[in-house]
C-alpha cells in the first residue's frame, strides 16, 4: 500500500502541523526560500484515514503544480476556474496512487460485492475518496478495449452504495 508519509519524506517534503482557518484542512506551500512544506491542521489527528487521505492530495499539488499559488485574493470566475482545476488534478494523483488501479480490480474480483464503506477500509481512505476513484475507474475503463483480441468491456457494476462483477456478461450496466 502506498504511504503518502514516505512518499514526503522521500521527495524532501516537509508536513507540519499548523493551526490553518477553516475550512482548511491541509495546505501545500512552495516559495523560492522555503521548502516544499504541508501544512496540517490539528483537527485531522483524531480522524487517520482522512489525515492519510489530505496529505496525498497535498503530495498531489506538489506533482502535478508548478507555479500556481492559491494563497492569493480572487477577483474573476476564471480564477475559481483555475482552482477547480488545479484542486482536481491534485486529488485525482492522490487518489490514484491511494487507490492503484490492479488493486482495485483485485478488490472487485475477489469479493464479487462490496460497499463503498468497505472499499475505502480496505483501502485506508475516506469514502468520498473512494466514490471518486470509481469514477475515475469508470472513466478510465468505460470504452472498449481488448483482451486476447477480442471485444470486451469492463464487467463490473456500481449502483447506488455498491459496487459489484458481474462475470458472466461482458457489460458495464451503471
């Protein structure tokens, strides 16, 4: 399982705890005389999974950013535009690298059904990381590919709170 913590140390990038305003929950910093730094606020100590889940998205702004800053006045649509996209970005790294794609597809294969719920235990995420991730999953997945030339789509479905294979029709039915 990949470790955002390690991952930070590893790429020389400082997480701290500092008392941020709400709603922050973490903040990445980079400036030309600091370190690339995340800031955590204090709250996230009682809530692991979720702490885990704000520093991979921070790690996110570090891979995915370079030169943006959000720690500034916004004044025009496009700048909540940009932020958006920016925000996106960041959090689809994340999830990605919290969620990796042969893990997941193991997942759905072995336990036929599954809740959300359960999904994001096993991963060690919050479950709103883990609805995402299926819909990126989704995304991904949704066209048509070949296996051992022959067409085929996904065989998994995902409704409501569940998601589940489906191994005797070739269908992706959402």
């Amino acid at each position: 399982m990949w470790n955002p913590y390690l991952y930070a140390d590893e790429h020389h990038i400082f997480v701290e705890e500092y008392d941020l305003p709400n709603p922050l929950l973490g903040l990445y910093i980079t400036e030309p005389d600091i370190p690339p730094t995340i800031l955590l606020s204090p709250m996230l100590r009682a809530n692991p999974r979720l702490r885990r889940c704000i520093v991979a998205e921070e790690i996110g702004h570090h891979e995915t950013c370079s030169g943006f800053s959000t720690v500034r006045q916004y004044t025009t649509y496009q700048d909540v535009l940009n932020v958006s996209r920016v925000e996106h970005q960041a959090r689809r790294w994340a999830i990605k690298q919290l969620i990796p794609d042969d893990e997941l597809w193991h997942l759905m294969k072995t336990k036929q059904t599954i809740t959300y719920d359960e999904a994001s235990v096993y991963f060690d995420v919050v479950p709103a990381y883990m609805r995402l991730r299926m819909q990126l999953f989704l995304s991904d997945y949704y066209r048509v590919f070949y296996i051992a030339g022959k067409e085929t789509l996904s065989p998994f479905v995902c409704k409501g709170k569940h998601m589940r294979m489906i191994p005797e029709r070739g269908h992706l039915y959402a």
